[in-house]
C-alpha cells in the first residue's frame, strides 16, 4: 500500500470542481485515508513549495496557492502516486492526456486544478506538512 497527497487547488475549489474530483479517484478505487480544507498564508504555500524556490514561477505560484481555499487529501492504495498523476494529467494542461483532470478542467499552466506528489520520499514529507499520523484512517 502507498500513500500521496492530492491537493484540489484554489481554482478546482471555486470552480466547484471538488466532488468531480474526488469522484474520479473513487471510481479509480483509490481510497480516501484523510480529507481536510484549509485556506494556506502565502509562508505556508512558500514551505510547501520550497522545492521550487529558485524557479521563475515561485512568486506567482505561492501567491496564487494562497489566493483561496483548497482541499487536502492523502490518497492510499497501489501504485497510489502514479494512478494519481495519470488521473491528474501533465502539468501543462495543453500536454495532458484527454480525459485526465488537468485536460478537462485547467485554464493555465500554473492554474491547473489539482496537485499530486511525484514520488515516495516527496510523498511522505508532503503529507506530513498537512496531516499527523492520528488524522490518517487506515
Ligand atoms: N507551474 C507554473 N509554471 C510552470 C511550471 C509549473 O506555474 O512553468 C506551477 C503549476 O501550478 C504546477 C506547479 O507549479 O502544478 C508545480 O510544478 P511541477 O513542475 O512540480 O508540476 P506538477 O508536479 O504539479 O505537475
Ligand atoms: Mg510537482
């Protein structure tokens, strides 16, 4: 079994687009193990984002990260953070594959909806930013 963090980001929250999403992931068998909304500061979206600090993007990014609520949710099951980012799509939502969340609903490369981890050791430090061990059913 493995874990992810999926976030749907400010523009699939006030798109309404958090029950399409979350419907996507149930009927790919994917199993919720934790769920939460919160609104970021931009220092958090900073944290969360650190790995990009240096790329031209980063300002913008965090800012939009910070510009509204978000839903956060762990994600769990085999080959849960590949399944994850097929469902999602590529970053650029004009490269996504149709059908995948990114293809159907993003209007730009930095809007584009949702956010999954891209691998074990990125998935563990980011569920552990939003999420204890006691808020993770199993
Ligand atoms: N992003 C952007 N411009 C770019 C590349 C990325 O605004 O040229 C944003 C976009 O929202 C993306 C996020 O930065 O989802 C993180 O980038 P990453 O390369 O990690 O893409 P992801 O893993 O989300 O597909
Ligand atoms: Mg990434």
């Amino acid at each position: 079994m493995e874990r992810t963090l999926s976030i749907i980001k400010p523009d699939g929250v006030s798109k309404g687009l958090i029950g399409e999403v979350i419907g996507r992931f149930e009927k790919a068998g994917i199993k919720i193990a934790a769920m939460k909304m919160l609104h970021m500061t931009k220092d958090e979206a900073k944290g969360f984002y650190a790995v990009h600090k240096d790329k031209p993007f980063f300002d913008s990014l965090t800012d939009f990260m910070s510009s509204g609520p978000i839903v956060v949710m762990v994600l769990e099951g085999e080959n849960v953070i590949k399944k994850n980012r097929e469902l999602m799509g590529a970053t650029n939502y004009k490269e996504a594959e149709p059908g995948t969340i990114r293809a159907d609903f993003a209007t730009d490369i930095e809007k584009n909806v949702v956010h999954g981890s891209d691998a074990p050791e990125t998935a563990r430090t980011e569920i552990a930013y939003f999420f204890s061990e006691l808020e993770i059913c199993d």
